[in-house]
C-alpha cells in the first residue's frame, strides 16, 4: 500500500487582541484513510511565534490544496490501477449549488459539468475512507452572490461547511439539521442571510464549532436551549446577531446547566445585564475565552469569577458605567488564579486602580486604555507579573512611580494621563525587559530623561507632547529603535547621522520642537518621516538614499530648506503623502514626480517652484488633495487635470503665474470641493459648466475627503495613522488655515485675475457652496436673480468688477450670509431689506453711487413720505402700550417666581431634585465650556 496523504484543513485561528500576546490556533488534521479528524488546539504567546507557525501552515496548505497527494490521488486518486472519482449524488448537489450563484471572482470555476471528479473541485475535500465521499466544503471570501441552495443537505457526510465572508441572501436552510455529521459550521458574514430559529441546530449532536456573526437572529427564541444542549460544542461565535432583540431567549424549564464552550465570544449586540440570566447556562469551568465586547453592560455577576479555566476577558467598547473595583471584585474567586488577559478598552469604567489587583497572580496583560480610571498606580500594581498593561487616556496622576524599574512587562503605555515626573537613572538601571514605552502627554520636562538609555532592549519610544525644553543626549542617538516618537516638544539641536544605529527603523516623528542642521542621512526602510514644524535647513538630496521604496508619509514642512527636489522619486511608489510646504525649495518639478501613483496628498504650499507642471503628474491618479499655491508656476492651466484626477476634492493653485483661460475640462472634477484659482493672470469667461461639480451641490452627510488613512508598525501591530490635510483659504476677506475641518468646507476662489463675461447663473445651482469669492476681476452684467437660493452660502465676495443692476431681492432669504462685500461695482436700486443683508458695514456697498436704503446712509425715493404719517397720537398709543407691557410683564413674573419658589418650599423631595438637576447642569456647562476651550486651544496650536 502507498503511504496515506495527508490533509490538513485550517478551521480557524481565534485571534485575541493580536497585540495582547494570546492566540488560539484550532487545527484539524486528517489522513485519507482515516474516518476522524483530530482535532489540535495549540496555545501561542508571542506573536512573532504565531507568525511564524501561520506561514508554515499555509506553505502546507498551498502544498497540499485541497487533497495532498503522497504517491496517491485523493478522491479521485488511483487504488490498484482504479481511478476513483466522487459519488455523482454528491457531484450534482455542489453544481446545484453552483447555479443559484453569481461568481464574479471565478471562485468555483474549476466547478465544471463535465468533470467527474469533484474531489479536485476548489474548495471541496473528500476522503476516500468513506467511499470518496464529500466531508468538507471550504469556501470563504470567495465573493459568491445568491442564496444558499438546500441541495447542500445531500452531503450528508459532510463535517466542515464554511461558506463565511461571501454576499448570500435569503433564510439559512433550516435543512442543514440533516448534515448531522457536521462538526465545523461557519457561517460569519454572509451577508443578508436571515434564521426564523435555531431548532435545526438541535440534530448537530457533533458540531464543536459554529460561527454567525452578523446574521440576525432576533426571531430566534428559545436560542439559548438549542446552544447549550449541543454536547461537544467548544466553539461559539455570534458576534453582531441582535441578541439583544430576541423576545425570549431561553426557557428555564428547559435549560442545561452543563455547557462544553471553551471559547464564547458574544460581541456587538447591545446586550444589557439581563442577558447574564441566560449566560450563566453557557459557561463552565471549560471555558477559557470569553469576550462580550460592544455592549451596554452595567457590571459583571459574581459567577464569573468562579470560571477556574478563564483565561483571557474582553469587555472592550462597553457603553455603560461600571465601577472597576467592583468589577475587578466581581472577579476575584478562582477566575483570579487564571486570568491572563484582561481588555477592557474605550468603556466606561470609573473609580482607582484597586490594590486587589494583585490577587491576579497569572495577570499577563492588562488593557485599559480610555476609560475614566482616576488616583494614584500603587506600588502593587508594578509587583504583578505583566507581560504589557496599557492604561492609556484616563485620569491617573501623581507621579510615575520609581517601581517601573521593578516591573517585568515589556510593553508599558501611559500616554495620555495628567502623571508627572521621571524615575531615576539608578532605579531603572535593572529595567532590563521594556520594548516598548510609550508616555505620550505625561509631565517628563523640562530636561530630557536620561533613564531612557537604562532600556536596553528598548525598541519603541514615544514621548512626544512631554514639556522638555532641552537637546538630546549623544548617546541616546545610539539606541536601536524601530519607532521614535519626539513631537510636541522644544528640543534643540542637530540630529545626527541615523542610517546605521537606527538601520531597520520604520517611523521616525521629531516634529514640532527646534531641530536645527542639516537632515541627515536616515534609515533606507522609513515608512513613515515627519520632521516638519522645526528649523532644518539645506537641501533633501538625502530621499535619494532611501532606496527601499518603502516610504508611506513624508512630512517636511515649515523648515527653511532650500535647493530643488532632487529627480530620484521613482523610488516612492507607495508614497501616500508629501508634504514640503512653507520651505525655501525651487526649480521645476522633476518627471520623476509622476512615478508616485498612490499619492493622495501632494502639499507644496509657499515654496520657490517654477515652469509648468510635468506631464508626467497627470499619472498620479490618486491624488485628492493637489495644493501648490504660493509659488511660481506658470503656463496654462493643464486640462489633464480634469481628464486624469478625477479623485481631486481640493485644487488649489492660487498665487502663481499660471495665465490663459479655465479649461472647461475641470468640470469633470465631480468630487471637488474646494477650487481655488487666485491671484493668478487668468482671463476669459467663468465656465458655465462648473455645475457639474456635484459635491458642491450634494445634501447630507458625506465622509470628509480630508483624512488619508495609512499603516505603520508600532509595536507588533499595524497602526492605521491618518493624515489630515489643511490649506490656507481666504475666508472673510482673511487668510485663514483650515485643518481639520478642510474636509467640511465648499468653497470657489476665482479672485484676483482678469476674469470677464457674466457671472454664468449655473453657479447658483451649487446649493452647498459656503464661500463664493469673484473679487477684483473684470466681470459685467447683473449679479444672477437666483443667487439667494444658494441659502448656505456664509460668505459672497463680489466686490471690485463691474457688475450692474441691483441686488437681487431674492437675495434677502440668504439668512446664513456672514460676509459680503458688492463694494465697487455699478449697482444701483434699493439693498432688498433682509435681516442680513442691513448688518453688514455701510463700506460693504461703498463705490456703489446708485445704491440707497439701510445701511447707507442714502435713503431711496419715497422713503420721507413715509415718514409724514406719524402723528404725535401715534407716539402716544406707542407709550401706553409700553406701559402696559412693563406691567403684565411685572405681574407675570412675580406670579411664576412665587409659585415655583412655593412648590419648593412645601415640597421637600421636588427642592432636592430640583437642586441636585441645578448641580449636575453647572457641572454639565462647565465641563462643556473646559473641553470647548481646550478644543480651541488644540485647533489653534494645530
């Protein structure tokens, strides 16, 4: 006989929190000849392990596909000379299957009627121990559309169904209770699909594994009963099923209380504390994982600190308040002896970090970052045998305590708490198991700590926004950091040479301090470089050393760097961003500027550069953002703009030499929401189809284009980081800097050029536009009778053209105008009377010499007739009415006073609630006012 093939399916690899250091590896291992598949679940702790084993399992599995043959087909292998094939039952279940479905992806297209052998179909597994028999069927992500076909039930010795991450619709065939050998079912993410019940479950007596997230099961009553009566299920995933909304979830009559679960996750439900009724049925002394994340959970019942085999707790995203020393109280009987990982991560847990926390002997990670936990870290809390706690953005304060030296966690973050101070030198000087600290926001300054170089197997260091004033220590240059995090700060001096000691460094931020010198020669494999907002000077021939092309974000701006920008870029093809604005840089934009086609965002703002713009930028087709405003280009307009970026929301090319006239090509830009072609030599009409710009005239919300999404490493993670773009826009007759809010703004800027014609009345059509500024050109005729339909409009510069007529009346019903300036043209007629437009300053209408009525002093005919009516009876009448008013007003007052000061008075409980509703709104106005203006002071600094 020849050696059996080995198969080898990967049923799933339960991730926890892949920077939280514990992974779940389920394995199934079968031979052909054998009728079982045992089962493998293999405990990792350190991710670079985890990594590791998962290329090897899939280098096996791309070995074997889906039967590994070793000298023998499998299905439709050879036995003795006879070709064996699957059983033509089984065939044609699958092609029905098959034809209920669309295949965009050409997933199952080896699927094909006149093949026999389906045991060589993609996806299909077979096993010849059973008479070739279909036993698995693996198609995940496959992008099939359709419904689920019952034809599936005829393989009825099926154990893995996994049609997980595809477009189904319609109901799940409550026929898939006939599959009774099924043991792995995962059906997470398919879609629209729907589940009247779960009784179908019921005959599944061999099922271990069963995965629905996100199919609704609120009609699924009774669901619970069904669950925990499935003797050998180990395995539960129902994250996102709207339990919340099942009317009766289980039946106590009914219920067992012995449950196999080792692995129980229920998240995003919107689940409150009554669901721990039915919970309780579901856990046992066999569970390990529990994760009940994207909840509304008040606490935690005491039984689950009797699990005696939990291992690792997720109650991240919890939408209620909960006490964290009852929480941890809560969990203090065997569970204690056990937990290794606790996350409970942007909840709302309040109160101190308890001493009890040294009752969790095995606590091996710890994750409560953004919460609002408040006091002191106790010295206790250092003693515990953490491999990485992070207790980011809450309220603890006082000072980082010296024990940090004591801890054993490799992984420290602090960031974001009021804490202040530095342990000393000698303190960390045993510290020897820190990788990655990051203390981002705490009080360090003003000098810089010297106890960081104590680290020795330091990696990753942030201490940005930290209050030093100071330069760095030559020898911290020495330290062989992936990731180094200096922002915010004031620290001086020049950096040195970094392309040796920091040789395999991915981020490097030093913005915002006083960096002077040269930039020096950096690491080759940088995916992310911010040096911007320091005081660097020379030139950047350094990028041209960067030959790994793996470079993301590239920020230098606000330095007095100089020389041209060196024609060496093709080795940035994954470039997302770069940003070189408000430097001294110059010359032309080199050809090689077109060989970065995932840029978004090219920021050359207040520079030097001349000549037209490269061809070869129309290849950048990603870009959304082009901001070159505040140089000195010139030539014409390109049309390719128009034709090729059509992802661009934000066009400025103001203050440049740029002469001819606007391409109507531009208003293919449907996207575009911020046009801004000022102070240039522009002549000709205002194209009449900018219309088309449809962003301009959309209602509701839309993402903000001005967030540019991009991944680094930190840590052993991948960060997702954003880029926020900004640009200086005129705003009210001011040159203002937008940032985070660019990406809301709608605005045209066409001032300063030598624009004629009429202003084309399809403008008025943009019913989004903010800000409309055609200033200081030569434009003629009348402003367009439906311009007050542009009702968002804040503010309208018209000012300095030619314009004639008067002002349209349905001007008056713009009642959200903050600017306007018509100054300087030839209207003439009556300013329509309106709230707004009587508001502005008579200067807003000066130049103007047959303009009249309010706000200019000048009135219009007819308007002292007006005047001659009032008789001295009239002022009378007005007087007793005035009169009569302060007294009704008077009586009224006094009467409310003294009934409501009554009703507190002579009732005790109505004068508490009405105090402590007068309390809790003082606290409520002031911390509104505190956060509004530490968000000013934020946006201000930004």
């Amino acid at each position: 006989m020849r050696p059996s093939a080995l198969k080898i399916h990967l049923h799933s690899w339960h991730y926890i929190n892949l920077c939280r250091g514990i992974f779940i590896v389920h394995i199934y291992i079968k031979t052909i000849r054998q009728t079982k598949s045992i089962k493998i679940s293999i405990y990792i702790m350190h991710p670079c392990v985890l990594i590791i084993f998962l290329l090897f399992l899939l280098r096996l599995q791309n070995t074997t596909a889906n039967q590994l043959v070793v000298d023998e087909g499998v299905g439709g292998g050879y036995d003795d000379g006879v070709v064996n094939k699957c059983l033509d039952k089984e065939r044609d279940a699958l092609l029905q299957f098959k034809e209920n479905l669309q295949d965009p992806d050409g997933s199952l297209s080896t699927w094909r009627t006149e093949d026999d052998d389906c045991c060589a179909w993609e996806g299909v597994i077979c096993d010849d121990q059973t008479g070739h028999h279909v036993t698995g069927l693996h198609i995940p992500s496959a992008g099939l559309v359709g419904e689920i076909s019952h034809s599936l039930v005829n393989l009825t010795y099926l154990n893995l169904l996994d049609l997980s991450s595809n477009s189904f619709h319609g109901t799940i065939p409550p026929e898939f209770g006939n599959l009774t050998n099924l043991k792995v079912l995962n059906l997470r993410d398919i879609g629209s699909c729907r589940v009247e019940n779960l009784d179908w479950l019921s005959h599944l007596s061999l099922l271990e594994a069963l995965e629905m997230e996100g199919i609704s099961l609120a009609k699924a009553n009774q669901w619970v009963n069904v669950i925990s009566n499935l003797p050998k299920l180990s395995d539960l995933r129902l994250d996102g099923c709207e339990l919340s909304q099942v009317m009766y979830p289980y039946s106590s009559s009914f219920l067992n209380s012995s449950s196999s679960i080792s692995f129980l996750s229920l998240r995003n439900n919107n689940l409150t504390s009554s669901m721990y009724r039915w919970l309780l049925s579901l856990t046992s002394n066999s569970l390990h994982i529990l994760d009940l994340s994207g909840n509304m959970l008040d606490g935690i019942p005491k039984f689950l600190g009797n699990l005696c085999s939990l291992e690792s707790f997720h109650f991240n995203n919890n939408r209620a308040v909960v006490k964290f020393p009852d929480f941890l109280n809560n969990l203090s009987g065997c569970t204690s002896l056990t937990l290794q990982q606790l996350s409970a991560e942007t909840s709302q847990f309040t109160g101190s970090l308890p001493d009890d926390i040294q009752n969790f002997s095995s606590l091996e990670g710890l994750y409560l970052s953004n919460n609002h936990i408040n006091g002191t870290i106790s010295e206790k809390f250092w003693e515990l045998p953490l491999h990485a706690f992070d207790v980011s953005q809450n309220h603890l304060s006082g000072a980082i305590s010296e024990n940090i030296g004591k801890s054993k966690a490799s992984i420290i973050n602090l960031s974001k708490n009021p804490l202040q101070g530095v342990p000393s030198t000698d303190h960390m000087s045993n510290q020897s198991s820190v990788t990655y600290i990051d203390l981002n926001s705490c009080k360090l300054g003003p000098h810089f700590p010297k106890w960081i170089q104590m680290l020795k197997k330091l990696n990753e260091l942030d201490i940005s926004n930290t209050s030093i004033s100071d330069t760095v220590p030559p020898e911290f240059w020495n330290i062989h950091l992936s990731s180094l995090n200096l922002s915010s700060n004031n620290i001086s001096g020049e950096v040195p040479d970094l392309s040796s000691s920091f040789f395999g460094a991915q981020m490097i931020d030093l913005s915002s301090n006083s960096f002077n010198g040269p930039i020096p020669h950096l690491p080759s494999g940088l995916q992310l470089l911010n040096l911007s907002r320091n005081k660097f000077s020379g030139g950047i021939s350094f990028l041209c050393q960067m030959v790994d092309g793996l470079l993301k974000f590239l920020d230098l701006s606000h330095n007095t760097l100089t020389g041209q920008l060196p024609d060496c870029l093709w080795h940035f093809q994954h470039l997302t961003v770069l940003n070189l604005g408000h430097n001294s840089l110059s010359g032309r934009l080199p050809p090689s500027i077109g060989s970065l086609i995932e840029l978004e965002a090219l920021y050359l703002y207040k520079n030097n550069f001349f000549g037209e713009l490269p061809l070869s930028l129309k290849n950048c087709t990603s870009l959304t953002s082009l901001n070159l405003g505040a140089n000195k280009f010139s030539g014409n307009v390109p049309v390719w703009i128009g034709e090729n970026l059509s992802e661009l929301y934000v066009l400025t090319l103001r203050s440049n030499n740029f002469f001819g006239t606007i391409p109507s090509e531009l208003c293919q830009l449907a996207n575009l929401q911020i046009l801004d072609f000022s102070r240039n030599n522009l002549h000709g009409s205002i194209p009449s189809c900018l219309n088309n710009l449809t962003r301009m005239a959309q209602v509701g919300f839309l993402p903000p284009p001005n967030v540019h999404p991009y991944t680094s490493q930190w840590h052993w993670d991948l960060i997702d980081e954003v880029y926020i773009d900004h640009a200086m826009i005129e705003w009210q007759g001011d040159e203002r800097e937008f940032y985070r809010n660019l990406g809301l703004l709608k605005s045209i800027d066409l001032s300063s050029n030598n624009l004629t014609g009429h202003i084309p009345h399809e403008l008025t059509n943009l019913h989004e536009l903010l800000a409309l500024n055609l200033s200081k050109n030569a434009l003629l005729g009348e402003i367009p009778q439906q311009l007050g339909e542009m009702k968002n409009l804040l503010a309208l510069d018209l000012s300095r053209n030619s314009l004639s007529g008067g002002i349209p009346s349905s001007m008056s019903q713009m009642t959200s105008l903050c600017y306007l300036d018509v100054s300087y043209n030839k209207l003439s007629g009556r300013i329509p009377s309106s709230t707004q437009l009587q508001s502005f300053e008579p200067s807003r209408y000066d130049g103007n010499t047959e303009l009249c009525g309010l706000p200019l002093p000048k009135k219009c005919p007819g308007d002292e007739e007006s005047q001659v009516g009032k008789s001295e009876g009239d002022e009378e009448d007005i007087d007793e009415l005035e009169r009569w008013f302060y007294i009704g007003g008077g009586t009224g007052f006094a009467t409310g006073f003294w009934i409501a000061c009554g009703a507190l008075l002579l009732n005790r409980r109505g004068r508490r609630a009405f105090f402590q509703f007068y309390d809790n709104f003082k606290d409520w106005v002031y911390v509104k006012v505190v956060v509004f203006i530490a968000i000013l002071k934020r946006v201000r600094h930004t």
